[in-house]
C-alpha cells in the first residue's frame, strides 16, 4: 500500500510541476489554447492518442466490446489506428491546420462561423460542444471506481475530487502546452501499463496459445450458438463489431478536442512524423485494450455482468495480479482519464468563451480577460463534470449513462461531414451544415429518450452514432447542391491558402 501511494505522489507531482512551468507559454489566448502553433511531432501525436484513449475505453469499451465478440474485439483498436489515427493524420491534420489559421481560429465553432461568415452557426456549433462534452467528461471518471475501491479501498468521491483538483491546477497554469508535455508523460505510462498488463493476463493463463485455446471452448447460448466464436476471426457478431469501429474509429474526425490538435501542428516534419508516432500510440494502446479485454470470458467465473455491468469485468481480471501491477494500473487509467479530461474541458472552455461569451456577452474582450474567462470556465466545467459523476455513483442515474453514450454520436454525427467537406469543397453551403448540426444531435436525442421506436439495427447507441456520420456524408452535399453557396470570394481566398508557393505547395507540405 505504501508503495502504490508513492507512486501516486510523485504522479501527480510531476503533473503539477509541468503546469506550473509552463505557465511562461500561456500568457496569450493562442498559446494558452495552441501552445502558439509551435507545438513538435511527439508532443502532439501522444496528445492526440491521450485524448484519444480513456479510462472509458480501458475498463468500460475493452471489457463490454471483449466480452460481447471476443477476441475479435482486437479489431475495434486497430479500426482506431488506421482509420482514427492515421487516416485522420493523412486526411485532415495538413489541410486543417493551413484553413485554421488562415481563418485565425482556434476552435471548431469559430472555424464554422468564419468559413461560413455566420455568427449564428459559431454559436450553435458551441452550443452542441457544451451540451454533449460536459456529460462525456463526465464519464471519465467511471472507470476509475472500482479500481481504485480494488487498489486502496478509499471513497470514490475522494478520487473524483483530487483527479479533478489536480487536473485543473495544471490546465489553468499551463494550457496547452502543459496538457501535451503531461499527455506525453501520461502516454509513456499508458504504452508501458498495457504491455505489462497483457503480459501478466496472459502468462497466468498459461501463454497465449493456450488463453486462446480455452476462450476457443467457451460458450454462451444467449450470445451465439457458434462453437468457438469468442477465439474467432470477426466474432460472434461482425454486423454490430463493424458498427463499434465505425463510431469509436471514424468518430475522432468530428470531435472538437481530437481535431484542435492539428491546429497546433508546428511544421511539415511534425505531420509526418505526427501520423507514424500516434498510429503506433493507437496499435499498442487501443490494439491491447481490446486484445486483453478479448479474453475477458476465462474468467466468466468472477463476473456478474447482470449484477454488476460491464464496469467490472476489466477489474475482475486484474484482482489478483500483483500490487505492483495494480499500482501501475491504477495509474495507467488515472493517466488516460486527466489527459482526455484536461483535453475535454480545454475545448470547452475554449469554444464557449472564444465563440459564445467574446463579442455576445461581453463586447470588447481584450487578451487578458479571454484567458481569464477560460481559466474561469475550466474550473466551472470541471466541477460540474466532477459533481455528475458523483450524482451518477450515489444514485445510480441511467439517465446520465444513456447521454454520455450518445456524446461522441452527437458530436461526430453534426460536425464530422460539415468540416471535412468545409476543408476539401467549395461549394459547401451554410444551410447544409445547420441540416447536419440538427440531424446528428437531434437524431442521437431521440435515440436516447425513445429508443424502443428505432428500428432494431439503430436500438444501439453505437449503431446509432455510426449511422449519423455516414449519413452526414449524403446530407451536405445533397442539402448544398439545392443552396445558396457561401461568398466566391471567401471561398477563393480560403483555397488559395492551400497554393500559396514556398518550396512547394502548402497543401503538400507545411513550412519550417
């Protein structure tokens, strides 16, 4: 026990010694959120992964997805390599980061209301952002209950409030850079955790031949009548398992925290050493989550999924690993849970002070009263995610649950098309994007509050979510070739950023 608390200790002062030492790099609005678009390859690529990657998909995705398909589940962590990592890397990280600043914006609702010259459209954007962010920082904090009942047997809410406490002393001294100097440091931690994690499951399975010779003879009636699906190539059911990486893969393009980080993109060698380095983060981080929670069923003797939820089956695994293990383990879901939360609560407080408060509420904000208003909304978002996840524990509020798991829907479904079409087409309209925004948020609403209506495929939340990003792709361009078209000349001028002649083109290579 001492040991394990050691290790906590020095964890979170490490954490606090970086946002304090940065503060010298927060001292503007663009430092403060972007680190002044300076930030290198490693620093943002294990950003992008960290934020990328919690708590939520450590103990609750890798042990519901690995319990329900398998080892099939390995496919959702390296669906989130190349289509959420690298593609997103190829894709957008080049393009988003020459129209972001020749638009000079630094949130995705301030994107949206430039390149559309639309004040209403930045404010609605903002809106989404805030409603559906705040209860999915608040799920950060799930997956660190029962391991830390299981690790120090301490009160949850005592956990909740110094993860909270510490998370936002770093953020509101620090920024940006704080958060992907920690995000680094916290991403090391996680790379380390889950190999070590994965080994130690599997040796006290006798190897991996013969884990995967056990889960091979596991059977579950209500789930498939399929001898050996668990140890199978696509599982139990490849309609849903497509369903999960489509939404935790594709979704990354659409979400605001994951997408601003390539607006802080320093160079052309940041991108392309950015792309290999957070692909790989995403093979061992995500690839192992699900690679381990994939063997979840050899120990179907400790679960109790209908008493306990799947929150429990990644802990039921590790119970009786060694304490060092624990240790590391506690602070690997304590490290993915503050860097994705320290991302979270930068985004929204960024976009609801940049694209709300500045020239609405409060007209003539100079630089020193935006960072004000940020710190301010940090500490705000963070207490109030923070106190419904405490609600959420004492009471048991489904409601809560049932809106965190339409967040990332929400958000990718509104934003995900309006924003990659807004990068690569010009004839987006104004009108096609406000179609998207309420399709996307308004169909994940309803597929909360009345999901039994839904067709059977779209009951899931994930099915859900996956369905409106792709539809997203079919209603810009069928909504903005019926449109008005956004002004020529803005247009031009945006797309001409991408040509502008140094060496070569910046739409194939950034400058140093």
């Amino acid at each position: 026990m001492i040991f394990k608390v050691i290790m906590l200790v020095v964890f979170f002062a490490v954490m606090i010694f970086i946002g304090l030492y940065c503060r010298k790099n927060a001292t503007d609005v663009n430092g403060f959120v972007l680190g002044g678009r300076s930030v290198g390859p490693w620093l943002t690529a294990f950003a992008y992964g960290t934020s990328y990657f919690s708590a939520v998909v450590f103990v609750g995705y890798a042990g519901q997805f690995g319990w329900k398909y398998g080892i099939a589940s390995t496919w959702i962590g390296l669906g989130n390599a190349i289509i959420g990592s690298m593609l997103a890397w190829v894709v957008l990280g080049r393009r988003t980061r020459i129209m972001t600043q020749h638009f000079n914006s630094a949130t995705m609702p301030e994107f949206f209301g430039a390149r559309f010259e639309s004040t209403s459209l930045k404010i609605g954007a903002s809106i989404i952002v805030f409603i559906f962010l705040i209860p999915y920082t608040a799920s950060l904090y799930n997956g660190l209950s029962r391991l830390f009942g299981m690790a120090f047997n301490i009160d949850y809410t005592i956990c909740i409030i110094l993860m909270a406490a510490l998370t936002g002393i770093y953020v509101i001294a620090g920024g940006y850079m704080a958060t992907a100097i920690n995000d680094f440091i916290q991403g090391i931690i996680m790379l380390l955790g889950i190999c070590a994690v994965i080994a130690a499951v599997l040796n006290s399975n006798g190897g991996f031949m013969a884990a995967l010779n056990s889960l091979a003879v596991v059977e579950d009636a209500a789930v498939t009548g399929q001898p050996g699906a668990f140890a199978s190539f696509f599982g139990p059911d490849p309609v849903n398992l497509l369903g999960v990486v489509i939404l935790t893969s594709l979704g990354t393009w659409g979400l605001p925290q994951m997408v601003q980080k390539f607006y802080a993109i320093k160079n052309e060698s940041a991108i392309q050493k950015g792309t290999v380095i957070s692909t790989f983060f995403a093979v061992v981080v995500s690839g192992g989550c699900y690679f381990l929670g994939g063997f979840s069923r050899l120990y179907h003797a400790d679960i109790d999924i209908a008493a306990n939820g799947y929150d429990s089956v990644i802990p039921a695994m590790l119970e009786n690993l060694s304490p060092l293990l624990i240790g590391m383990v506690v602070i690997l879901v304590l490290s993915a849970s503050m860097s994705t939360l320290s991302s979270l609560v930068m985004a929204s407080s960024s976009t609801l002070t940049i694209d709300v408060i500045k020239d609405n509420i409060v007209k003539k904000m100079d630089e020193k009263k935006q960072l004000l208003w940020i710190r301010i909304l940090i500490v705000i978002f963070i207490a109030i995610s923070a106190v419904i996840a405490i609600v959420q524990y004492k009471s048991a509020l489904t409601f809560i649950a049932q809106l965190m798991g339409v967040s990332w829907g929400a958000l990718a479904g509104s934003f995900l098309a309006p924003f990659l079409y807004s990068l690569y087409w010009k004839k987006v309209s104004k009108v096609s994007v406000w179609v998207c925004f309420a399709f996307g948020s308004g169909f994940m609403t309803l597929n909360m509050l009345v999901r039994d209506s839904f067709p059977a495929l779209l009951q899931s939340p994930i099915n859900s979510g996956a369905f409106t990003m792709l539809a997203g792709f079919v209603i810009v361009p069928a909504v903005s070739a019926f449109t008005k078209k956004p002004g020529k000349k803005l247009v031009e001028e945006a797309f001409a950023s991408y040509n502008e002649v140094h060496e070569i083109k910046r739409s194939t290579a950034l400058e140093n």
